[in-house]
C-alpha cells in the first residue's frame, strides 16, 4: 500500500529533513535519481547513453536546480546537454555544476535554433515547476510545452509535470505530457487524479529520506492488497462462512442489469448469492441464466443468511425505488447503492437519515457514483472543494457512508476520513454496465468480509478499494482480447482475484 501526500505534508517533512541534513543533501538524492532513470531509458531506447541528447527545461525554483544537477551528471557520462532557461533566475550552483561538466545553458526565446534544440532531442527533462506550482504555464513555459509535445523525445518530470497541481491533478490550460515522472519522497494526489494523471505517465516514487509523522492523505492499493479481501478458501470452510450477498437490481425496463450486477457477484470469492425477487419479472431469467443464485421474495432484513447488500442498478425509476432502498437497508449487514438507490437517496431525506442511523451502530453503506450522480448527492461539493479528493472525503463525511467516486483515479472515501486511490482503472471501464459489475464485486468482497469478522472502517474501506482495484485489472484483461463490454469484465475477474493472489502472468 503506497501513502499519497499531501503538498503541505511534504513541505512539512522537507523542512524536518533540511534541519537534518548538509545543505543541498536533497537535492542531491533527487538529482541522482533523476540521472538513474534518465540514463536507464537512454539506454533502453538508443543502446548507449553516452552522445545522446538531452535538454533540460529549467525553471527558477528547485526544480530547476533538480534538472540542472541532473544534467551535470548526465552532461559527465558522455550526453550532449543543453539547459534551456525560462527565467532570468536558475539555481547557481546546478547551473555552474552543469557548465563544468561540459553542459551548455541559453534562455529560451521561441527562436527557430531554440526550437530545433527541442526537435532534436532524445529525452526531456522538465523542471520547469514543482509541487508549489500554481494556475496554468506562462505563456513562454505553455510554448516550450507545445514544442515538446510535436518532438519525439522520452519525457521526464521532476517530481510533477509542469502544469499539472500536485495537489488535485487539476490543468489550467497547457501542461507537460510527461512519459515518466519521478517524484520525491512520496506520490503526491495530483498524480493519481484526473487530468493530472494524464500527463503524468509512469510514476517512479524515490526515497530521499523524508519522514512523514501523520497519517497519508490517501493511500494506493497494489494486488498484494487485493489479496488479502479475496482469501483461498480453507479446510473449515463452506458456503456461508464464506459470505453471502444478496442483490436487489434490475427491473422489466432495465433487464440486462439484474445479469450484470448477478456476474460481478458471483465472481467475487462468495459462497452464495441471493436475489430479490421483486415480482417484475428479473428472477425467473437471473435463475435462467445463473441456476446456482437463490432466489427470494422476503424482506432483506429476514435473509440472515446475506452478509451484504447490492442494490440499485437498473430501477425502473418510479415509487417502488423507495420501498426498496428502504427495505435493504433495513438489513443488518453492509449496503452497496448504485445507479437508481443513488437518485433515490439524492431526493428522500428519510433514506439519508437511515443511512446515518446505520452508521451510528456501525453499519456501513457504500455509495458509488459517477460525476453526475456525485453532483446529485452532494450539491455544491465538488464546487466547493479544490478536487475530486477532498470533494469526495467531504461528501462521505456529510452522508456518513463510504462514498465511490467513479472515474479517472476512482477516489474511495470513508466517513472517518481514510481515503484510496485507484490508479488501476483504465479507459477500458468506460462501457454500458461496467459499473453494475463493479456494484456486484463490491458487494460480493463486503459479504466477505463481513463473515469473516472484518467489520471495523478501515478494513471496510480496503476492501471497498480492493474491490474497485480487482474491477480494474479484470478490465485491463479483457481489453488483452480485444474491446471490452461488460460481460468481458464480470468474467475476467476470476482471472484478475488469481492475479493479486499469485501475480500477474500465474
């Protein structure tokens, strides 16, 4: 599990650590780092680093000192190193370090030979801002981004991409696409969240010796995390030990749903689920198509047998919606609301408030919506709030329920103020009914969890994050094969839970 920090906490350690250490320790650390990597795919593109060539965008901060120190170690192993200047200021002793290793330095003018310096170049080192970065890209720095952007070359942030806010991914106008960013210390939120994560490409997080005191803004699961929400079943075992999920989905005018949440269910390492059958219509083809699934027409709350509740995803859009959130979440076990639950608790104050009293006695509800659907249950919040983040974390505060917003960077929220994540997820997901299936996987690994005793809010918000990293890898699988719907994500995730258990490629 990777911690991601905030910008005010790494200039909190960076001030701890400056106390420590010789002056400019740092950015040694960083600018050795930097070099590692640069060489490492010089060499892996071009079989040598020595001639390459290399030009630094340099700015008057860090780092810029960062790049210049960089480049002085690149310029020493046989590189041609050109430092183009955006500021009538650059760190002294970087740029003099640059300069006796044979480096050569120009400020930028937007010149036909400055140009060409870019053209030419096999590897971009930006650093032209850091983490204090705000608003968008001078207009000299956005025209030296545009001309990196039409040249071939590898491009290498320094700890963030010009451009980009360390602290909430968000781009105000143009930034740097970078093909690697090596960042310092710790991953910083803008790297992760959309658009930032965009530009960001393949994140290398070096340590250079920070100590964080306080708990991570958010954290980052990896399969190893996974796992641990999807055990191999053992000896003891049997079907009920090992969680039963009850889903509430589908409807006569959303008839496919009640399938696809029923798949991602039945693959999410359960022993059982069970379907409210409603009287529309859904059961007899859920049964039809999943003869294994129980079906029953009895309240949630006298199913004992379900340790999770799915709901939500196809409603048909009329008063019974109402009923049924109501009635599932009556049960006493953890509720996941999708879709159709979401409009109705966006617009019932009774089912807000019942999902506060479940929080009281320790009953989460887990909410996953989309933008829009976001806008709904938390209006003004996203306004209000400096990004996805921070909006997401106030809003789980607010209804007092673990809060899924989807997306680009899927952030996962609880109530208490954990948050994760996911940079799993890809483009792939973007397709009708991919989030019933993910509602079903998160259900189904709650039901689980639920069974097995882990019921306190941070085991509940791993495993809501393990569940939404399990729903990506199935669909970084499926897209192996070729376009991916739905149907193809619900049944590579088998093959994305042996992924975490045994690694990728077992």
């Amino acid at each position: 599990m990777i911690g991601v920090r905030s910008v005010e906490q790494v200039r909190s350690a960076e001030e701890a650590a400056f106390a420590q250490v010789p002056e400019g320790a740092l950015m040694q650390r960083a600018a050795h780092a930097l070099a590692i990597t640069c060489a490492h795919l010089l060499d892996e593109a071009r079989g040598a680093v020595v001639g390459a060539r290399v030009v630094l965008l340099v700015g008057s901060g860090n780092n810029g000192g960062d790049a210049l120190w960089a480049g002085a170690r690149l310029a020493a192993r046989g590189c041609r190193v050109d430092a183009v200047l955006l500021s009538d200021r650059a760190h002294e002793e970087g740029l003099s370090a640059l300069q006796r290793s044979g480096g050569r330095a120009l400020r930028w003018t937007g010149a036909d030979t400055d140009r060409r310096l870019v053209d030419e170049a096999e590897l971009v080192l930006d650093g032209i801002l850091g983490i204090g970065g705000t608003g968008g890209l001078r207009p000299e720095a956005a025209d030296v981004a545009a001309q990196v952007a039409s040249a071939g070359a590898i491009v290498v942030a320094v700890d963030v991409p010009s451009g980009v806010s360390a602290e909430t991914g968000l781009v105000e106008g143009a930034a740097i696409d970078a093909d690697v960013t090596v960042t310092f210390g710790a991953v910083k939120p803008g790297l992760l969240l959309a658009p930032g994560r965009f530009h960001a490409g393949t994140i290398d997080l070096v340590d250079i010796g920070l100590d964080f005191p306080d708990d991570p803004t958010a954290v980052v699961l990896d399969g190893v995390d996974a796992d641990a929400w999807v055990p191999e079943p053992v000896d003891a075992d049997y079907k009920y030990s090992r969680g039963v999920v009850g889903i509430s989905a589908g409807s006569s005018a959303y008839p496919g749903a009640c399938l696809l949440v029923t798949a991602g269910a039945r693959h999410a390492n359960t022993g059982m689920v069970r379907f409210l059958d409603r009287g529309d219509g859904t059961a007899p083809m859920v049964l039809s198509h999943f003869p294994d699934v129980v079906v029953d027409g009895s309240p949630p709350a006298d199913q004992m047998r379900a340790t999770a509740w799915g709901c939500g995803s196809g409603f048909p859009g009329d008063d019974t919606d109402t009923l049924t959130v109501s009635a599932v979440l009556k049960a006493p076990v953890p509720v996941v609301l999708d879709a159709g639950a979401l409009a109705v608790v966006a617009e019932t104050d009774s089912v807000r408030a019942l999902i506060r009293e479940r929080a009281a006695e320790g009953l989460p509800t887990v909410l996953t919506p989309h933008d829009g659907e976001f806008t709904r249950l938390a209006p003004g919040t996203m306004a209000d709030s400096t990004g996805r983040l921070e909006a997401a974390i106030r809003a789980a505060a607010d209804l007092q329920a673990v809060v899924v917003l989807k997306g680009a960077g899927t952030v996962i929220a609880h109530p208490i103020g954990w948050a994760a994540i996911d940079r799993e997820g890809t483009a792939d997901l973007g397709t009708a009914g991919s989030g019933d299936v993910l509602m079903g996987l998160v259900a189904g690994l709650l039901a689980g969890a639920w069974a097995r005793g882990q019921r306190s809010p941070q085991e509940v918000g791993e495993c809501v994050a393990a569940a939404v990293w399990l729903h990506g890898r199935a669909g970084r699988l499926a897209a192996r094969r070729g376009p991916v719907t739905a149907l193809d994500v619900a049944a590579a995730i088998p093959e994305a839970i042996r992924a975490a258990r045994f690694g990728e490629g077992s």
